[in-house]
C-alpha cells in the first residue's frame, strides 16, 4: 500500500483549518492535495484528534499482525491434517 506523504498530524491539521472556516479549494491548493483526497482524509480522520489518530494507527498495526499470525496458524493446521489424513 502506499504510503501517504503526510502525517496523521498534518492531515488533521488540514482538516481543522477547513473547519475554521478556509475554503475547501484554498486548502486543497495550499497543502498541494486534491479535492478527492482531502475528502477522503475527512472520511478517515474527521473528528478524530492526534492522539486518537496515534491510537487508530497502532490499532491497525496490531490487526495487521494478527491477521498475519492467524493465517499462518491456520496454514500450519491444515497442513497437519492433511498429513495426518494421509496411511502411511
């Protein structure tokens, strides 16, 4: 996946300029991004804090590997009954 070149920090920044009252178009143009990402950077991250987008970031991390350890345990079972199934 891509990586975004901004920072939770600075995309929350940008949104809450937005919610000062600066038009969408001059943020979008002052911060070099589109319209669609700066919407999309709402979807994701409107209303949250700092701390709590730190929070949302390690929450995924955390998913992430244990998406990978259940994955790998559920390979190494199916390979143990299918060795097992097997009359040697």
């Amino acid at each position: 996946m891509k990586r975004s070149r901004f920072t939770e920090e600075q995309i929350i920044a940008m949104l809450k300029e937005q919610e000062a009252g600066m038009p969408t178009a001059d943020v979008c143009r002052k911060h070099g991004v589109s319209s669609a990402t700066f919407y999309k950077y709402k979807a994701k991250y409107g209303g949250l804090e700092v701390s709590d987008a730190r929070r949302l970031r390690a929450l995924e991390d955390e998913n992430g590997k244990l998406k990978k350890l259940l994955a790998e345990a559920m390979l190494d079972n199916a390979i143990l009954k299918d060795v097992a199934a097997k009359k040697w």
